[in-house]
C-alpha cells in the first residue's frame, strides 16, 4: 500500500507518494557548507525569466522504487516536450558553487610587514500510457477528475491531472492504492480552487531496468505563469518534523526573494576561532540553528547571491554555459561557450540560494517569489585567522602580540553568539583566549613562540 510523503525526500516541496565583511579573497578556501549537512535537506532549482519557470527537483528518495510517486500542483497541462528528466550531477555542482564557506588567511611577519610598508613608503616620495477502461473514464468523471494527458519520461510514467473537488481528487488517489495522511483534503482544495492542474509522477520499473539506471534522475518540468511560487504545503501534511529546503534561482535580472515570508541575509564575514576548522559542519548547523531559532521559524534565508560570471572564493567553478542550459537557462546564446579560466564563467545568470527550514505551523501558505533588480553580491563566507607564531624581534611585534588576548576574546563570543554555545566550552577549546600580562601568561606566550 503506497501513502502520501513529501517530495523530494525530506523536501515536502509538494507531495511524494512511497510506502512506510573583508577585502576580496587572498587567504584560501577550506570548507563548504553543502546541504549534505543537513539530513532533511531537499533541493530545488528554479530558472525564471518574465513568465516562464522551469523548475527542477532532485528525487532523493531512499526506499523500494515501486512505491515512488510525486504529486506537484502546476499551472497548467503540461505537454510531453515540457516534461524532462535531468542530470543530478548539475544540482550537486551548483550547490557546491553556492554553499557557504569556511575560508582561511593567515597574518604575516609584522617585523617584515613593517620594513615592507617603509620600503613603499620611501618610493612613493515519449509514449503514451494505456487508456482508461470505460468505466474507469466514467467513475473519474463522476470524481470530478480528469486525466488531461499521460506520458512516458525516462524512467517516470507522468500523469497530468485536473480536478474539480478535492474529495473527488482524494478519493481518486486512494483508488490508485494511495493513503492519504490527515490534511490533505484541504491542501488540496486549496489548489484546486486556485484552478491548477496535478502533475503525477511514478517509477517505471521496466523502463529503468531498459535504461540501466539504479537511482532516481531529477524530474524538470518547464511552464508558463505569472506566478513565480513554491507549492511547500502539500509536504508538510504527514511530515514528522520541520523540514530543510535549498532553492537555486538562476536568473536573468537579479537577486530572487520571497514576497510573502521575510527573507534574511544569513550573518556573514565573522572571525571564529581556528579550530572550528575541524568542526565546520556543527558549527554551520548551530549557527543555522539559531538563526531559525531567532526568526521564529518564519523566515527564508539568503545563503548565496552571485553572478555566474564569476566567484570569489570559488568553492567550486561557475557553472558553463552548456551546463545552464541543461538546467533550463533558455537565454543564453548556444553557440557561445566561454570556459572558465578563474576570471570569468559563462554569461549572464544570477544564481540566489535561499535556504529555509519549514513546517505547516510556520509556513501555512507556499513560497512566492519575486525577481529583484539587486546584483549585488553576497556569500555565507566564515573566516579563520591564523596568528604569526614567531619571535618578537622588532616593536612591531611586540604591538602585535599585546593585541592578541582581545581579538581570541571577541572571536570566542563571536562563536557563541552566532552558534548558542555556552562560553566557558568554547574558552575550553582555545585556551589564549584570555591570556593577559602577568608572569604565567608572559611564559605561556614565550613558550608557543619559540
């Protein structure tokens, strides 16, 4: 018996059917914060330029395949040639390009430093599916529901579905072997009475069998609306728990954020201790954490806005201009392929990461987004700052050295503020912290500088 899950396993994007602030970059990049680190994560990318979307869903279900369905409200009955299944590989290498990162500088010699800024001083002086049975036609007619078109994508038998009544709808599932959890009659009423169609998606074992895959390829799915949303809903009404979702808008004007649900820029350009570079993925998560914490679970927040052109860090390289349309960019010129040499990437895409952890409670209505003319950049970037470890051989040191204890001070309360743990156990981690003047600590410092 197959019951309604949210897409996208964890995404609940809509509903899945299955059985039980520094200078430009010069240190270097250390760790990314990818949506591997977080068990619930989902991920969606969304293309969209005027009224056209082309929105792509990485299937990450875990499970017997024959019990894979996914359920997405869509605008319209989609034709054959706007149904596509996709390269998973692409949404792993824009989530890689996007994710916040850990990066890692260095302090140099402030004797050298010196002589250095003395010297420059001195010189500056398809197929179809089989039709219906007759009675079949006739008791979905009475449902309310019609089967507006079937196809053959890939691995995917798709059906796309209109309805009158939500309890036509529900009944209708149910007769195909799926239960439904509580809440979905009204979810669904809801798309309904906005006049949208059901697009419906299973495993065809036997064609996955022909095409030799072992794993399900995202679905992409391309349409016209002037609504630029996210059905989110239908995944929250069986979901035992807030979920993660990861939303790449690629687009051709600017920055994307959502209309009715605040979008925050996540805290960036902080100084923290040097040894979370051995602990990256907790602190990400904490700090994440928290910051879902301070917003009451009510807000979507902007991980990564950058023009594909280009990348500072780069985490990993700008997408190619092949690579963006596979994923649906429809303006990019075809026959104009410029490589990425670290200067410059493929043309004109804006790629927004909004990040946001939901459930019904605090997100009862779906995304809506707009595109902005903002191009301006931003990055979830988290920085180490080694201190030089040498001897005192000049006073240029011995400053630098006395200015130490304060900036290990404030990159400790840095940490837990921006992550809510307790002081005293980050102190315990970087024993400097509070090095101050007398004799114990003057021997300390003599002891890690020679």
């Amino acid at each position: 018996m197959k019951r309604l899950l949210s897409l996208v396993v964890p995404l609940a994007l809509c509903v899945l059917l299955f059985s039980d602030a520094l200078a430009a970059f010069c240190g270097f990049y250390v760790a990314r914060a990818d949506a591997k680190l977080f068990n619930r994560a989902s991920q969606v990318v969304l293309v969209r330029d005027g009224d056209r979307t082309v929105l792509t869903m990485a299937n990450d279900f875990l499970g017997d395949l024959k019990e894979f369905a996914v359920v997405i409200p869509v605008p319209s009955v989609l034709q054959r040639e706007q149904i596509h299944v996709g390269d998973k590989a692409l949404i792993d290498h824009l989530d890689a390009y996007s994710a916040p990162r850990l990066v890692e500088y260095f302090d140099e010699n402030p004797c050298a430093r010196m002589e250095m800024d003395r010297q420059s001083a001195l010189k500056m002086g398809g197929r179809a599916l089989p039709m219906a049975a007759v009675a079949e036609r006739r008791r979905d007619r009475a449902l309310g529901v019609t089967v507006e078109a079937t196809y053959v994508v890939g691995e995917y038998d798709i059906q796309i579905l209109s309805a009158t009544q939500s309890g036509g709808l529900v009944t209708w599932l149910k007769a195909q072997g799926y239960r439904l959890p509580p809440g979905a009659v009204e979810v669904l009423g809801s798309y309904i009475r906005q006049n949208l169609k059901f697009f419906v998606a299973k495993v065809n074992l036997t064609e996955q069998g022909r095409l030799g895959f072992t794993y399900l390829r995202p679905l992409q799915v391309a349409y016209e609306s002037p609504k630029f949303m996210l059905p989110v809903r239908l995944g929250t009404v069986n979901a035992d728990g807030p979920q993660d979702l990861v939303v790449y808008a690629l687009t051709r004007l600017g920055r994307v954020e959502t209309t009715n649900y605040q979008t925050v820029k996540l805290p960036t350009g902080m100084q923290l201790p040097a040894y979370v570079k051995q602990e990256f993925p907790a602190f990400y998560r904490a700090m994440f954490d928290q910051q879902v914490r301070a917003h009451d679970m009510r807000a979507v927040f902007l991980e990564y806005a950058w023009d594909m052109g280009w990348c500072d860090p780069c985490a990993a390289d700008p997408l190619s201009a092949s690579q963006l349309r596979a994923l649906g960019v429809f303006w990019l010129d075809a026959d104009r392929e410029v490589p990425f040499r670290g200067s410059g990437g493929a043309s004109n895409v804006l790629v927004t990461r909004l990040h946001v952890r939901y459930d019904a409670a605090h997100f009862p209505d779906d995304l809506v987004f707009q595109q902005t003319a903002d191009r301006s950049n931003f990055q979830g970037r988290y920085v180490l700052q080694h201190h030089w470890t040498g001897p005192e051989t000049c006073e240029a040191a011995r400053q630098y050295r006395s200015t130490l204890p304060a900036r290990f001070e404030r990159e400790a309360q840095t940490l837990a503020s921006l992550t809510g743990w307790a002081m005293e156990d980050v102190t315990k981690r970087m024993p400097y912290a509070h090095m101050g003047t007398s004799p114990d600590d003057r021997r300390w410092w003599e002891r890690i500088w020679k």
